[in-house]
C-alpha cells in the first residue's frame, strides 16, 4: 500500500489549536470508502494483510488506514491524550483527504476510537465493525504487563535483536513481539531506537483503560457489528450479552485470539463482507 503524509487542520481540542500530519496507508479505488483503524501500540501497516486480502476479494472497495496520533508515523498524542482527541483527529483527517462519510473498521483501540467518533459525527460514519474490543472497560490486564514491559526496555540498541530479545525474555509473545518491533527503527546515529513516545502511550493506556463507551453505542446501535476470537480475553461474556440486548450481531471466531484479523484473515474478510454474517 502507498503510504502517505497528509497535514491535518484540526478543530480545537478541549480548547487547543492543534495542526498536525497523520500518515496513511490506501489501497483500491472503489466508490465504498472504508476507514481501518489500528490497535494499540500498532499502525495502519498492522492491517495491512487483511487490508490486501478484502480488496483484492471486492474492487468496490476504498480502503484508508491512518496511523493514529502517537502511533507509526503520526505526530504524538497531545499532553492529554484520550479517546476524544484520537476520535477528532480522525474526523479532522477525514476532512482534509475529501472523505464526507466513510464505513470504519476498527481492531481493538481503533475500535473503541471508531465508537467515539460515530457517536459525534454519526452522519459521517455509516457502519462500524468492532473487531475484538466492546464499548465497556477492557477487562484483561495483559496490556497492563505488554505496557510495562515496553516502558522498561532498552531506549536504544546497536542492533534490533537486543530490544527485540528484551521483550521476548519478558514474556511477551513471538507475534506480540513482531508486532511491537515495528516501532523500532534505525536512528540518525547509527543505533536502533522507538520513533514512538512510550511513556506518553504509556499514560494513555492508563488513563483510558476504565472508560466506559456504553453510551456512544447505546447511541448508535443500527449499523454496529463485533468479531471477536474466542481465544482472546479482551470481550467479556457480559459484554456480549449487552450488546446482542440493543440489537448488535456478534460473530465469534473460536481459535482466534486478539489478533483475529492475522489468526484468521480470510474468515475476518467473508464476515466484513457479508452485512447478514
């Protein structure tokens, strides 16, 4: 996919003047225009596979995956970062790229991003699908150790292999590990080093872990899909039921995990195509 370097005006957040670039990645040229928001600690590269797998399925389709401010190639988050301030960057971005309405698919933090900016713009984002993430408070605190594990590891290295064996030997996964790898890269010196600010995604995490997005999908419950992998802690049995009561489908794809749109990318692809599924 092309990635490209888009400046966004935004509106002021919470009284701020912000002007900022958010990169993204695009693929297709179809009329049906399909926003994909990353998880936490990731980018748009991240979706990139499915991105490639449903497109070259459906020539219909458009589809854009930002980086998210404070992650990949995107400024950082603003001294405060929330939900809000990542919702309106997107909707701001949307602006400038000429995109009025769009269809978003969000995995995990692009997901619970994608909520909050249907529920302020709701004329501009037509559908939402959640993949493997619910309005509620994430319930697991896996990302609680990946978090502390990532703020602890090494700032820089001679090599990538150094900090990549650092988060291995602290229990992170292969996948998990190959994920967060990706935000390393080699230095003006000559050294391997983070291009994100871990402290402040660090804050972030923290500060927004707890919140409760009941309300925005109380709000616009028609047009609002979940998959979730049954293997994958972050979609709470409560959660479910919740949603399937306001009349919201939810799919389940048993041997996937979090990640369900790697764990099982064509399966994710039929469910995105099929409004029934």
């Amino acid at each position: 996919m092309a990635r490209r370097a888009v400046q966004v005006f935004r509106k002021p957040v919470y009284g701020v003047d912000m002007v900022e670039t958010l990169a993204h990645q695009a693929r297709g040229d179809g009329p049906r225009t399909v926003v994909a928001l990353h998880g936490f600690l990731g980018s748009g590269r991240n979706l990139g596979a499915l991105i490639r797998a449903w497109t070259e399925r459906n020539p219909e389709l458009r589809v854009l995956a930002p980086d998210l401010p404070g992650h990949g190639r995107s400024p950082p988050l603003p001294p405060e970062p929330s939900l809000e301030a990542l919702a309106e960057a997107v909707l701001a971005w949307m602006d400038e790229i000429n995109v009025p309405e769009a269809e978003i698919v969000g995995h995990s933090l692009g997901g619970r991003v994608g909520l909050v900016a249907r529920a302020r713009a709701p004329e501009r984002v037509r559908r939402l699908e959640l993949l493997d993430i619910t309005p509620g408070p994430i319930p697991t605190s896996e990302t609680d150790h990946v978090v502390a594990v990532l703020t602890a590891a090494p700032d820089r290295a001679p090599e990538r292999e150094v900090i990549v064996e650092y988060l291995r030997a602290n229990g992170l996964s292969a996948g998990l590990v190959q994920w967060l790898a990706m935000n390393l890269e080699r230095s003006a010196t000559g050294d391997i080093a983070w291009r994100i600010d871990r402290d402040r995604l660090a804050a972030y995490h923290h500060g927004t872990r707890h919140q409760s997005l009941w309300w925005a999908a109380e709000a616009q419950p028609d047009g609002l899909r979940l998959l979730r992998g049954g293997r994958s802690a972050f979609v709470a049995d409560d959660d479910i039921w919740r949603l399937q009561a306001l009349g919201v489908p939810v799919h389940t794809i048993p041997e996937a995990g979090h990640f369900v749109h790697v764990d099982a990318t064509d399966r994710v692809v039929h469910w995105l195509e099929d409004p029934a599924a």
